[in-house]
C-alpha cells in the first residue's frame, strides 16, 4: 500500500499539536481542525499545519479529543470521508470503542490508539515535537480493523518516533490504571494536603514533594474525563492503595510498639520491588546509576558548560535534576551518569572549577 502522506489531526491541543509537529519534520503534509478557533490559530502559527478545508481526504486522521467524543467525532469524519484510516489517542480504550460500535462507524479502518507520552502543562504551546521519542504508543485494533488499517498506523507511530504495542482494549485499560491514572489521583491526593499547609512547612518542601506531586497540576477537566472513562479499573487500584494506606497509618499511631511497624516495613519493601520493575531506558532493564551533584550559579548557560566537559570526556549524562538554593543565586545539579564514569567526570569538573560537594 502507499506510504503516510498526509494526515488530517482533529483537536490541537498538547498531543494533537505535538503530532503534527513530528509528522511535519517528517515531510508529512499536516490539515487540523478544532472546534476551537483560538487552539487552531495558535497551532497553526507554531508550524504544527494548515488549517483542514472540509472536502479534503487524507491518508490518516488523528482523533485528539477527550475520552467521550472520539466515537462522535470519528462517526462524522467517516461520513465526510474525510480519510481512509482513522485513529484516536485518547487515554482510555474500551469506551471509544462500544460508542463506535454502538454508533455505526467502520471499525474496518479505525486503530484506537494511544501514546503514552504526556505533560503536566496543556494546550499547543506546550507540544513538542519530540515528545513521543522512544515512548510506547498503544494500538488496540477491533476484531474488524483491517491489516492495511493496522499497517499504516504502525507507520504513523514510527514516524512520530514512538514505539508501537499491540495490546488488547481491556488489558490497555487495566494496565493504565496502575500506571497512569490511580498514579494521578494519588499525586493530587497528595498535593491537596499542601493547599491547607503552613508556609512553614511549604518553606521546608524539597525535590521529594516536587516529584510526588508534579504531574497534580495537570487540568483537572481532562482528567476527569479520562478518570470517569475508566472508572472501574481505577478505583479498583485505588481502593488498593487505600488499603495499604490504611493499614501504614493504624501501624503508625501504635509505633510505639516496634511489632505494629511491621505494616509500614512490608509496605516500604513492596515499593522498593515495585520501582525496580519500572522498565529502564529504551524500555530495557532498569540499569545501575550513581550521581555526581555540582554547586552551579543560577544564571544562563551553566548547564550547557556542565554538559560540555561531560562531553569532552565521553561521559553520557542519563538524567539531571536541579535544586535551587533558598535565597541565593546557587543551585545544585545532580548528574546521574553510570557508576564507572564517576571519576573521570568528576576529575574533569574540578578541573574545569566546579565545586563538588
């Protein structure tokens, strides 16, 4: 069959928008649409496309709307012929697809699909083009999506950069649940407590809270839309974490008896096994990293100097994480790199006169 030339993205908003900036470097010629004529101007200017005139078939059209819309607005496009194939990347799986189902639509030529990739901000000024780079994208073809359907959409995720994964609608749904939305509900549950907090104690708040409770200040509108899409699995997870919530707290108010911290031990040491069995880079295994933290000035350019002597040195730099200083025009930067380039990337930064701790 042909190859993805165009593609018609309908709701410009963070994913949308990021979608048609990477199929745009791609060479794939980008129409979107949106109800909202605000979102698609801006979208528009940032290079993500041009703006879809009705009549116009594409190869492809991408559904980027809440959970509840995609089967009324995938019945439309259908009737307007407005593409030969049609997907979706709304978070959640099974409740697009009976609306389809219950609606008319072709499942022939439908994928529900959905990258897993994502911002705590929102809206087209927050796309970007590389957001989906080496992150899963879930396909979930019907019983009647045909092979060419599910061809070009293992197409369009490549071109997107992400890694496509055939997996059933309710196992996606289930699987979400514990890896994405009982997760947002927790870090908001957290968050909540700091709404009603002392400035004493927020004056005290360090990178533990901040990556608690990062992905809270996601809009709570989408969400609830996607957490009301997949409602069951979700409070299923979460009337688990309550439990072991529950049973942690009755621990702590008997501490005084070493015996009833036993709730906790266990609880922590779950945690622990659960970390290790997040996937690593490129979704491999998890791999040992050590840190090497510097004394940076909290100006411009200091990180790009730090990565220059990691690159003189032929040191890969995994992660970083920044702590500002209280106060003073100082932070730390912590390099997360493999243990064996600790030495020379330490040698090389006092060389260069970073200050490490």
């Amino acid at each position: 069959m042909s190859g993805l030339e165009s593609v018609l993205v309908v709701g410009t908003g963070l994913i949308g928008t990021s979608i048609a900036l990477a199929l745009r470097d791609q060479g794939v010629t980008v129409h979107l649409a949106d109800r909202d004529a605000a979102s698609l101007r801006l979208a528009r200017e940032l290079g993500a496309g041009v703006e879809w005139a009705e009549g116009t078939r594409a190869d492809v059209a991408v559904i980027a709307v809440p959970p509840h819309a995609v089967a009324e607005r995938l019945a439309a496009l259908q009737k307007a012929g407005a593409a030969r194939f049609y997907t979706d990347v709304a978070s959640v799986k099974v409740l697009p697809l009976a609306q389809a189902a219950d609606l008319g639509c072709d499942l022939t030529t439908y994928v529900a699909g959905h990258p897993l990739a994502g911002r705590e901000r929102s809206g087209p000024a927050a796309a970007r083009a590389d957001l989906f780079l080496g992150r899963p994208w879930a396909l979930c073809p019907a019983e009647e999506t045909s092979p060419d359907a599910l061809e070009i959409m293992y197409g369009l995720v490549k071109l997107c950069g992400g890694e496509a994964v055939r997996i059933g609608a309710e196992e996606h749904d289930r699987a979400v649940a514990v890896v994405s939305h009982a997760p947002h509900v927790t870090a908001a549950a957290v968050a909540a407590r700091l709404a009603g907090a002392p400035a004493a104690a927020l004056g005290l708040a360090g990178p533990g809270v901040r990556d608690v409770t990062r992905i809270a200040a996601s809009d709570p509108a989408l969400w609830t839309g996607i957490l009301s899409g997949n409602a069951l699995p979700v409070a299923e997870v979460l009337e688990a974490v309550a439990a072991d919530l529950a049973a942690a707290a009755a621990s702590l108010r008997a501490a005084a008896d070493p015996a009833a911290m036993a709730a906790v031990t266990e609880l922590l040491h779950r945690g622990v096994a659960g970390t290790g069995r997040i996937p690593g880079k490129h979704g491999g295994p998890q791999r040992p990293y050590s840190t090497v933290q510097v004394i940076i000035g909290d100006r411009p350019g200091e990180l790009a100097r730090l990565f220059k002597v990691a690159e003189a040195v032929g040191v890969n730099i995994e992660d970083v994480r920044l702590e500002h200083a209280p106060g003073l025009p100082l932070g730390a930067a912590e390099l997360w790199v493999r243990p064996e380039a600790v030495p020379a990337l330490s040698e090389a930064l006092r060389a260069h006169g970073w200050h490490l701790p």
